[in-house]
C-alpha cells in the first residue's frame, strides 16, 4: 500500500473496552470500512432476564455502503458471538482461520443463516485486499487454536492488532507465535500497536498450556480410585486434547457433557485440531457401563453458570449423572471478573456432597503478562500504543507498561468504546465519537428489551406489583364493579388481609371523589389511583410497588 500524503486512517471501538467481551472494532479510510471481530458479552446481574449482550452497530448500519468485511482473530464468544446478530443487519463477507470459522459456521447454522452469509478461510501469511485495505494474518497462540494477529495495511501506515494471544514456546498443538513476522513488519514503521491487556496488571509471563497437562498427569495419578471430572471452558479445545492424553494414559474412558463442549469438540475434531485415541470417548450413557475410577467427564459449567451441566449436578437436578462422595472434581479456569462468588457457591455444593474439588494449577491464562507484551512492543516498535480488550483497569496498566519502555503520554491513547480516533505519521487524535452501547438479547427478541423494560423488571424484582381493576359504565362513567386489587411479589395476601382492606377503603375513597367531581378521563382516574394507592402503601410499608390500574368499560 502506498503512502498517501495527509490521508488519516480512522479507528473507531464500537465495543470490547472498558470490559471482557463484545469485542468489535471498525477501522476507515477512504471509501472503506473493514471490521475486527463481532463478539458478544453476558449480562451482569441487574439485567434481569437478559440471555446476550451485542453491541450497538448503528454506525455501521448508517455507512453500510462502506463496509467491506469482517475479520476475525479467534474463535471465542466475546470475538464472535455476535455475528449473527450483526449479519443480519450488515451483510458482508467473514474472513477466518480454519477452526475460527468451523465455530462461526456452528453459530450461523443455529440461526438458519450458513447459506446467506459468505465465509473465507484464511490460513497464516495470506494478504487479503478489501476496499482500500489490506490485512495480513500472523500466528499467535491463545486458549484457543487457530488465533492470530491482524497486521492491516492501508495508506495511512500500518496498524498491528495482536487479538487476545500469549507467548507460548511449547503450545500443545501447531507452532509457538510468530515472532519472527512480528519483528519484520515493525521493521517496515508501525503506526500503531492494538495489544490485549486483559493481564497486563500482572508481571512477569504466562506459563505455557503444557504445564497444565502435568498438573493433570499428577492428578490422575493421585486419584487412581476416584471418578474424575474436569469442568473448563468449552471453547479450550488444547485443555481438552490434555485431559483425553491423561485420560487415556491412566485406562479411563471420556464422556462429555455441555451442549457447547460436545458442538466445539464435535467440529474440533472433525477439522483435526483434537486427536482421540480409539475407543475413548464414549457416550453418557455407555460411560455407566465402566466403574467410577475408569471414567472422565469433561464438563461445562467453570463458571458457575446455573444453567450449565455442573451447576445441575451439583444442584441434583442433572437428569443423567449425580455426584458421589469421593468423586473428584477439576475446575479448570479462573473465575472470569463477576463470577467469583457463582465459583464459590459452586465449589461448595460440590464440597457438600462430599466431592472433592481441586482448583490449583490447574489452569493458565491465554493472556500475555507484562513481559510478553513488553517484547510484542520492542519487535513492532509503534509510532502510538492503543491498549485493547480489557476494563478500564486493565487498559491503564498497560499504558504504564508502555511509558516505561520510553514511550510519551501523548503517544498513548487509551479510549472509550465509540471514540473515533484519527492518526496518520503527522498525528494523532480523537476527534469525534460515534454511538455505541449495549442490545439486549432476550429469547427471540434483539433490542426489544431497553434500559425503560429492565428498569421496570428491577422495579417487579425489589419491589412487586399492585393490580386494581375497575368497570366504569360507558357514557356516564359511574363505577359499576370494584375497584378490586390483586398483588404479586408485594406481600403475602393471607397474612395481609387488615393491609388490604385498608387499601380498598383508600381507593373506594379516591374513586368517591373522582365522582363527585365528573371525573371521567381514564388517565386522571389512573393518575388519581397510582398517588393515592402509592401514598399509602409507602407510609404503611416503606415499599413502593408498581400500581397498575385496568379499567374495562360495559
């Protein structure tokens, strides 16, 4: 790509700062738009009823004519869990590694879309020139097979975006990172560096997958009379190729458990990323057949999820496999931020039941430490730091990690999901901001639920609902039945029977007065309700429930 003169290359986050998850990120020049990864995050607590968190794509749909494709580094959820959602709004091609797109594949055969959406797979060093861009990919090694980074060309300079790696010298499956390429392009001139700082407050570096498999080894030695269940992240397709080494190494046979484990190992293993010696991995049902100390189950569920499979074995309510005093357990993982106290009960219904639970080292991070991310800096050598993926926290420590490698404050930018930041060899700034912000996806419905419909489903969760139902006559408007109140998660009726007389003689008054004053719009009759019913509850209870008044007309 030629250098033109004052062309300034745009670089806008829509989502995947100030958080972990819904990574998407659009870069502009010219007449083209180019986007990295479309992930999707899950809803914290007080969004209530909420299954998936997309991003906002209303900048997008506005240049829609802009927009050339989407690359993807890797195939996790907070990198690709979206694409269906977004594709059916911006309709282009998904460029993709092997087993990234086997994942995106699975995504978009869920939602009926696999013949609508075009897909490229992409292997290490291959250019692809799009619009007024043109992006290389580069290996690098994560939790995950198949990551890589994005080197993206344009005319502006070039822009290095590491998508979430580590330095792995001895990764389980394929070759360690790319570290040679990496050095080579920041030989050309670097405009900017994007790098993952999801560990970038911790020093030193991460170990290498492999060590978990000898923690496993240890484990499985140690437990030679114990049925053993390791829960990990689905999506961990080398934590899984070890737990079947182990498995198979100690004569135990391996069941799986977790719909999203048995789809990506299904298409792991199909795509030859996953090796399984014959006769190991078994069904359920058949592992009944071989006693306790011979079997594995790999689950999901690390998290705490409530709906995974090993929060309802833990629970008893697991159709196929309860647990038994003795069995041990492996979590794998580290509790993702929030998730710490749902590990926590986790670990002690399983304690409870007499399990016996092992959580250390027995996982590793697939996020560079300090030092990684200092030698990724000293062998692309940017013009200007952008810390990505990662909370506020995370994005600060990296940008101190930066500084002290020598680089200016003004050469590091850390931004906010819809910053619109503009750079080019001359400089650097952010000069407008776009909108951005959270979908909320709930069951079949995307972003019918807002901010308006949470906050009334907080206001039912804290406080309940008051229902008074009324028939006015038609023409006069005088009150022929009720008012009659009916209440949910507010107080319990049959303990509350003096409360909800006085309720009744409250409104018998209200409607007295509306009356004799010829009140007959609907809306001051339910305005006149909701005060007086409201005023009162609040001075008997302290409660403010929502009141709904429902006037039918005969």
């Amino acid at each position: 790509m030629k250098k033109k003169d004052n062309l300034k290359l745009k670089i806008i986050p829509l989502g995947g700062l100030e958080q972990i998850g819904m990574n998407i990120t659009a870069f502009e020049i010219e007449d083209s738009i180019i986007v990295v990864d479309c992930g999707v995050s899950f809803p914290e607590d007080d969004m209530l009823g909420i299954d998936l968190v997309v991003p906002d794509i209303s900048y997008l749909q506005a240049n829609l004519d802009k927009v050339k494709g989407f690359f993807i580094t890797h195939g996790h959820e907070d990198h690709i869990g979206a694409i269906p959602y977004v594709m059916k709004e911006v309709n282009v091609p998904i460029y993709a590694t092997k087993l990234t797109n086997g994942l995106i594949e699975n995504k978009l055969k869920e939602h009926n879309m696999l013949t609508k959406v075009k897909r490229k797979v992409v292997k290490y060093g291959q250019h692809i020139n799009l619009g007024a861009f043109r992006v290389e990919f580069i290996k690098t090694n994560h939790s995950i097979q198949d990551a890589a980074a994005l080197a993206i060309y344009s005319a502006a300079g070039i822009v290095v975006h590491t998508g979430d790696f580590k330095v792995d010298y001895t990764p389980v499956f394929g070759d360690a990172i790319d570290l040679p390429r990496l050095g080579e392009i920041g030989k050309k001139g670097v405009l900017a560096l994007m790098c993952d700082s999801t560990n970038a407050e911790r020093p030193g570096f991460t170990m290498s997958e492999k060590t978990v498999g000898k923690t496993f080894d240890a484990i499985f030695s140690e437990h030679t009379n114990s049925r053993i269940f390791v829960a990990t992240f689905a999506s961990n397709v080398d934590r899984v190729q070890q737990i079947i080494n182990s498995a198979y190494k100690y004569g135990r046979k391996v069941g799986v458990e977790g719909r999203s484990m048995v789809n990506i190992i299904t298409t792991a293993t199909e795509l030859g990323y996953i090796s399984i010696p014959e006769n190991t991995l078994l069904d359920i049902e058949e592992l009944k057949n071989y006693p306790d100390e011979k079997t594995v189950l790999i689950t999901t569920g690390s998290q705490g999820e409530s709906m995974a499979a090993l929060s309802r074995m833990a629970s008893g309510m697991h159709k196929k496999i309860s647990i038994k005093p003795g069995d041990a357990i492996i979590l794998s993982s580290h509790p993702i931020p929030g998730n710490e106290k749902a590990v926590s009960k986790i670990i002690n219904e399983l304690s409870r039941q007499g399990a016996n639970v092992i959580f250390q080292d027995t996982h590793v991070s697939g996020h560079a430490c300090q030092e990684e991310i200092k030698l990724i800096y000293s062998l692309v050598r940017p013009k200007y730091a952008i810390p990505v993926h990662g909370e506020y926290k995370h994005l600060i420590a990296q940008a101190k990690v930066v500084e002290e490698l020598g680089y200016s404050k003004d050469d590091i930018f850390v931004l906010s999901s819809g910053d619109v930041l503009e750079l080019n060899e001359d400089g650097a700034a952010v000069v407008d901001h776009v909108q951005t912000g959270n979908v909320f996806v709930d069951g079949l419905g995307i972003g019918d639920v807002g901010n308006i419909v949470l906050r009334d489903r907080q206001h039912l969760a804290e406080d309940g609902i008051i229902i008074v139902v009324m028939t006015l006559e038609s023409g006069s408007g005088q009150l022929l039945a009720g008012p009659d109140i009916v209440s949910r998660g507010f107080v319990y009726v049959r303990g509350s029977e003096s409360l909800m007389d006085e309720a009744k003689q409250v409104l018998n008054l209200t409607m007295d007065h509306c009356m004799q004053k010829n009140i007959s719009d609907w809306g001051k009759i339910k305005y006149e309700i909701k005060d007086a019913l409201g005023e009162f509850v609040w001075k008997k209870t302290k409660r403010r429930p929502m009141i709904m008044p429902i006037i039918m007309e005969v």
